[in-house]
C-alpha cells in the first residue's frame, strides 16, 4: 500500500515528493484487533510520520461468538456423548476442585493391573538396577585431566576509581606499630586477628588455639587447609534403673526420706500407674521434685497431674518435657499452679504441638502473671510480647524471693542469742599461765573472811542465808538528790527553846 503526502499548499518548494511505504501488521486477540503501522520514507530530508489503526471486532470461538455458547446446557452436551468421548474430554479438563480427590483431578489414568502389592525394598532396588545399568550420554567432548572444556571464564577488569580508591586508603599506624607488624610472624598475626575478633580470617582450630593459647597448629596458615576434627566421644547416660512400683508405694506411704521422684525416659509406664502415682501426691507432704521426661505423657494423665498439683503443698520442682501433652493441656498444668503456691520451677516445653499459638500463649502469660511463686518456666514462647511479659514477671518474683529470705535471715540473727565478744590483743600465752593463788600465799595483811558477823551499823541490813553460809551484808541506798542541779535551799536557823 502507498500513500501520497504532499504540501497542502500545493508547493513542494522543489522537493521531491515523499512516498512512505506503509507495512501493516494485524494481532488478532480475543476482543481487539489492532493494527501496527510501519511508515518507511524515502525522501532523506522529510521526516517520517507514523500512522495506527486501532479496531475493535469480537472473540469467536469455532467461528461463532462467545455470546452465543450462553444459552447452551452444558449437562444437556454431556448426556450425549458417549463413554470415549467423556474419557478423552476428561483427559483435556484438569478440573481445579479441592473436593474432588486427587486420583479423580489427575489426567494420567493406568490402564495396567496391579502385580501385587507394593515392596519398597525391591523398588528401590529396581530403580538403583535401572539407574546402574542405563548407559551415561556420551559427552560432546570427552574428559582430559588438565584440559578446560568450553569457554574459561575470566573476570572483568577492577575498575579505575575502585582501584584507585583501594589504593588512597591508608592508615597510619606510627612508626612502633609498623615495625612490630613488619616483623610479626605468621603464627602471631593469626593471634591478633583472634584477638580483634576477625573470625573470617581464620578457621575454628586457629581461633580456639589463639584463645586457649596452645600455639597454632602447622601447616594451616592463611591458606591451610581445615581438616575435619574428631568428634568426642562421650559416655551414654546409665538407664533409669527406678522401680516404678517401689516409688509409687514411698509417695503413698509419705516417705520422710523421699523428696526427689525421676521417671526419665521409662518406657511403658502404664495409665494406670501414672494414675496411682498422682493420686498419692495429693495427700503426699515431702515430695519436693518430680520429674517426669519422655514416659509418654498425653492430655488424660495431664489432667489428672494437674488436680493432683492443686492438692499437693511441697512440691517445689515439676518436669514434664518431650511428652505428648496438647497446648489446652500445658496451659490446664500452668493454671494448676496458682492453686498450690509452692512450686517455683515448671518446664514443659517440647510437646507434641511444637508452637502453642497466640491465643495459647497470651492465656498462659496471664497465668504466669498471677502467680507469685514462680521464678523459672520452661516453655518456648514464640511472640516476643508474651516473652517479655513472662520474663518481667519472673523477674519480678525473683526479686521479691530474694528479700524475703533476706529479711527472714535477718530476723533470725536477731533471735539468736549473741556470744561473748572474742578476746583483742590477748597473747595465746596468756591462757597456759598459773593462777597466782597456786604459787604463793596471801598476805596476812589482808582482811580475810571470818565466820564472824560483821558490825552493822544503822543504815545496813544483813540478809539471812541458810545455816553454813556467809552473811552478806546489804549496803545502804544511796542518797540521789532528785534535783542535783538545783541551788540548795538554805538551812533554817536552830530554834532553842527556853527552859
């Protein structure tokens, strides 16, 4: 197609006249079609003009349109076809319907019988066989030791202002610096940049060596290589050799001697045990700690440990960790705790439920909050609110336990009664000296005790004492003026009266 565009004054001005070949190129979609115009000018000193057309025409589908499939019963066309046709429309659909099962969304449909039922073991034997015995594609080129295949890649050049400005970075250390980091050996570098705590410019044998100063290891330098380590190998734990039985019995019978009960990891304790056991704990008054790890706890006997913890008063320590305890359970346990007021420790963390949820955990942080006994809880809080509540709370009762024995230790010293003050100054030597009475006589000088009464004048009184004893002589009150910063009152004159 060719189009003329001429001046539309009629005056080229001499020019030659511009021919524009047009190409047009049509994109049918399913509501428009719109139609690209490319323009080429021939003239080199016009510029070119571009020119789009845009139209509009309806989807058809099989040459009629959409709008006339509206009044078409789709349940009608499916009665009619038959049970080839349906299977091979079955295999075009993928219905998305989640209440459809799996086996009725899938368009693969075996034909094949089964040919017995299924062995894990030999498939996978089968699949290794397959997998051994498929010959591998033979490579385009074949490998060489030493030879690069294909393209090497090489990196770009650094740029000029990242290497120059690499190269203006300088830190002057003064000259005592610079000379003992010329002179540094490799072992004691590796030293200071454990000690800078540059982690990345070592592996862990070199930090930990620097740290336990143990000197570093040869052969691993900046570009040693990391060895793997042998692990340690530590004992296994003992099994609990802990009569089920026999324990059971101590807490019904209110064992003086029995305050720590620990079932870890027994396995096979019956219902019927665990229902024994929380039965004597109500009416039990020294059992103090109870642990009771991975025995296989669920919510029934969770239920029955939480009435039994309301009842008891001694226990101070209770472990239920790696059970089978459903969140609803966990927060029954923490709300038993407000009734007993005595237990300060309760862990209950690895359950079968591994995150107990916001609502679970907002309940729990409300317990936690009433309760003034507990100092530490064992349960993995995942909302950071609830953490910081609970740990305030902790914190909290720790405090408030820590003055209370404090004031309880006072009170007691004052109770007590005080001793004599040791001696100061007193020469150990002082005490291996003999009495003086042992090594020489009194001086008859001396007034000695006689069995004869003393005189008594009038202010004194004798005290009578049993027959063989010495008399004891009373002294007389003394005078006490009760005003001694008074002025005396002057003496009035003698009266003499006349014979």
């Amino acid at each position: 197609m060719t189009e003329y565009f001429g001046d539309w004054s009629g005056n080229n001005n001499g020019d030659a006249d511009e021919i524009v070949e047009s190409e047009t190129v049509e994109t049918v979609t399913r509501t428009t079609t719109t139609t690209r115009t490319r323009k080429k000018s021939v003239a080199p000193d016009k510029s070119s003009t571009t020119k789009t057309t845009t139209m509009t025409t309806p989807a058809k589908l099989y040459g009629r349109e959409l709008s006339a499939y509206d009044e078409v019963d789709v349940d009608e066309l499916l009665a009619k076809l038959s049970q080839e046709e349906l299977t091979m429309l079955a295999k075009e659909v993928d219905p998305d319907d989640d209440c459809l099962p799996p086996s009725l969304r899938n368009n693969y449909a075996c034909e094949k019988g089964p040919t017995g039922p299924l062995n894990r073991k030999k498939l996978i034997e089968h699949i290794n066989k397959q997998a051994l015995e498929t010959p591998d594609r033979p490579e385009v080129k074949p490998y060489v030791a030493g030879v690069i295949r294909g393209k090497k890649w090489i990196p770009p050049p650094v740029p000029d202002k990242v290497r120059d400005a690499e190269e203006q970075i300088t830190i002057d250390l003064g000259d005592e610096y610079e000379s003992a980091l010329t002179t540094a050996t490799q072992e004691e570098i590796i030293d200071l940049a454990a000690i800078l705590g540059f982690h990345s410019m070592m592996n862990q044998d070199q930090y930990h060596a620097s740290l336990l100063n143990k000197g570093q290891p040869l052969g691993l330098g900046w570009d040693g290589i990391t060895k793997a380590t042998k692990p340690k190998i530590y004992p296994m734990d003992p099994p609990n050799d802990a009569d089920p039985e026999q324990s059971i019995s101590r807490v019904r019978d209110n064992d003086q001697t029995f305050l720590d009960l620990n079932w870890n990891n027994i396995k096979n304790i019956s219902d019927e045990k665990f229902e024994k056991l929380f039965e004597a704990l109500k009416t039990n008054t020294h059992l103090e700690v109870l642990s009771l790890v991975n025995v296989g706890l669920n919510d029934r006997t969770a239920q029955l440990l939480a009435d039994a913890l309301e009842a008891n008063r001694s226990l101070r320590v209770v472990n239920v960790e790696t059970n089978f305890i459903s969140p609803s359970g966990v927060v029954q346990l923490v709300k038993s705790l407000l009734t007993t007021n005595t237990v300060e420790e309760f862990r209950a963390s690895n359950q079968r439920s591994q995150v107990l949820g916001n609502k679970t955990e907002m309940e729990i942080t409300r317990l936690v909050e009433q309760n003034p006994t507990l100092l530490r809880l064992g349960l993995h809080l995942e909302y950071s609110d609830a953490r910081h509540r609970v740990a305030s709370h902790l914190q909290r009762n720790i405090d408030r336990n820590c003055r209370l024995q404090k004031r309880a230790t006072t009170s007691l010293s004052l109770r007590l009664p005080r001793g004599r003050p040791p001696a100061v100054g007193v020469d150990s030597s002082f005490f291996n000296l003999t009495p003086p009475s042992a090594e020489t006589t009194t001086p008859t000088s001396e007034r000695r005790i006689t069995d004869k009464p003393l005189p008594v004048t009038d202010n004194e009184s004798v005290l009578d004492v049993p027959n063989g004893t010495d008399s004891f002589v009373r002294a007389a009150p003394p005078d006490i003026h009760p005003k001694p910063h008074a002025t005396p009152a002057t003496p009035e004159p003698e009266r003499r009266l006349d014979p």
